[in-house]
C-alpha cells in the first residue's frame, strides 16, 4: 500500500495500516514532542479553518510559551520579513536575519555566482542560525529562504523551526501552484489529472 495513492485513508479513523502505532508512540514520551503535539492539536482543535498561517504560527508560539521568534529570510523577501516581523511585534519579542549575514564573498567558498563580473555574497544560513542562537529565541520561522540553504538553517538553529513562507521566484512562492496547475502539471511530466506521461 502506499499513502499517495490511497483512496481510504482509513487512518483518519483509527486504521493502523503499516503497525506503526506500538512503534511510534514512545516518541511522544519525549516531554518536549508531547507539548509540541498538544499544541498543534489544541489549535487545529479550537481554530480548525479559521486562521492564516501567520495568526496560527502566533497562537502556537503563545499556547508554547513562547515570547521570542526568530525571522531567518531572504532578502528577496525583505519587505515581507518588516511587514510580519511587525505584526509579530505586536505580541512577541522578534529577532530577524537576512540571508546575506556576514558578507561572505562566494569566492571565498568557490562558489556559482549569478553574475561572474560582480562581487557576489552568498546566503549563510549557518551564519543566520548562529544570530539567532546567540539571541536566544524560543521559535525561529523561515520565509522565503532557498531550497538547502532552509535545511542548513534547520540543521544549525537550536530553537525549533517552522516554514512561513517557502520560496517558488516562478510561482509568487506559491509552490503548490505547479502541482495544481494542468499547464506545470505537464511540464513536471504529468497529465492534466496528475498521472504520468508515457511516452509515445
């Protein structure tokens, strides 16, 4: 059996298909990952279809305890990094890094540059980890930050981290757009209904 194809999902009802159930549950002896599943149960619970990401993110980090998030974005997304660092401001103690912290020259790491002929620094998100770290957030909330420099950054933050906004430059970072689309639908290979293309 396999999960994507499955037209029961009788696990929403209790099913244990693959007898994970005895094998999974001592992970929630760990006190940390009981109060973190409470937590997305109690919202999901009394907010089911009700808030954005943004409103669900603050009402997780206040029923945690949580009074310091981090911001870890691109500075492609800087605008928006202000915009919601601000809102969180409004409940929270906020601590944001841009993705080009520290200034390194990709030439120092030998590195691809965009532009051969220009000065280049490259997204350090272990240095973006290290800032946040050091201010000691209780959350760190990635926006926008590019496909394994959001691994590095996840990797290296001490605090626990959650994906606002993750980054498609093509689909307005909206990456379930090429999924929902027939017309990417094709270009990832696949027919209008999500099968795939043999070829003729």
């Amino acid at each position: 059996m396999k999960c994507e194809s499955c037209g029961l999902h009788d696990c929403y009802g209790g099913e244990d298909c693959f007898e994970l159930r005895e094998r999974s549950l001592p992970a929630y002896d760990e006190p940390e990952t009981l109060a973190l599943t409470r937590a997305a149960t109690a919202l999901e619970s009394r907010h089911y279809n009700q808030l954005t990401r943004v409103e669900e993110v603050m009402r997780f980090a206040e029923e945690m305890g949580w009074r310091h998030l981090g911001i870890a974005f691109c500075i492609g997304l800087a605008e928006e990094a202000k915009i919601l660092a601000a809102a969180l401001k409004l409940r929270f103690r906020v601590t944001a890094a841009c993705c080009k912290v520290a200034g390194i020259e990709k030439e120092i790491l030998d590195l691809e540059k965009i532009d051969p002929d220009r000065t280049e620094a490259m997204c350090n998100p272990a240095a973006q980890a290290l800032f946040l770290n050091d201010a000691g957030t209780d959350l760190n909330l990635i926006v926008g930050l590019c496909v394994g420099h959001d691994i590095i950054f996840s990797q290296q933050s001490k605090a626990p981290v959650t994906t606002l906004i993750v980054k498609d430059r093509v689909l307005a970072h909206n990456p379930v757009g090429a999924i929902q689309s027939g017309y990417w639908r094709k270009r990832l290979g696949l027919d209008a209904r999500g099968r795939p293309v043999k070829d003729s």
